[in-house]
C-alpha cells in the first residue's frame, strides 16, 4: 500500500495501488486487491520520464472479480482536454509497461 501527504483540503485517505485493464473515452477500468469505499479518488502514474500524472475522478463500480481482485471503474473528472491529454499519456506509458502498468489510487471523503 502506498500513501501520500499531498491533500487538497480535503480529507484523503491512502487506498492501494493497483493495475491499468482498459482505458476508455471518459474513464480507466483498474485492478485493485481491495474494494474502494470512496466517491471521489485521485490517480496517480508515472511516466517514462519519472513525472507524476495525476487526474480526479469518480468511482462508477467496483466489483469482486472470482479471482477475488476488485474490478473498479473511474470516471474521469477533468475537462475534455485533460482527460484527452491524461489518456493519451496513459496509453503511452500503458503500451511501454507491457501492458502491466501500475496506478496509485488515493481516495477523498468529500471534494
């Protein structure tokens, strides 16, 4: 599990890290080892050049695979442009990491 000092006002509360499954127009579906109880989380990726990306978003789902993984669906909350730019970087860094690129997942009880 990692965490963060980094809070915007809110409360914030370290969740875990997890893996990138599928990026889509408006959101990222990850692969995370426990069930998020938050509404609202902020990921967070490294990219090939060790600059941290971060983008908020909303949960949509978050369900229990057979595996016993926790499937998770964000919504991602930026403007269009953002998440155009967010999911462009994540896509590249997707494709260098052999497709097993890791997010670290923050969750914020309020925003």
């Amino acid at each position: 599990m990692l965490c963060f000092a980094k809070c915007k006002g809110d409360a914030v509360s370290c969740i875990c890290e997890g893996f990138v499954r599928d990026i889509s127009q408006d959101g990222i579906s990850i692969i995370i080892n426990k069930s998020i109880i938050y509404e609202f989380v902020e990921l967070r990726i490294l990219d090939g050049h060790d600059i941290q990306l971060e983008i908020n978003g909303r949960v949509i789902y978050c369900k229990e695979s057979m595996s016993g993984k926790f499937l998770t669906g964000v919504k991602l909350l930026g403007s269009g442009d953002e998440n155009k730019t967010y999911q462009e970087c994540i896509l590249q860094c997707y494709n260098n990491s052999k497709k097993n690129l890791k997010i670290n997942i923050v969750g914020f009880l309020s925003q």
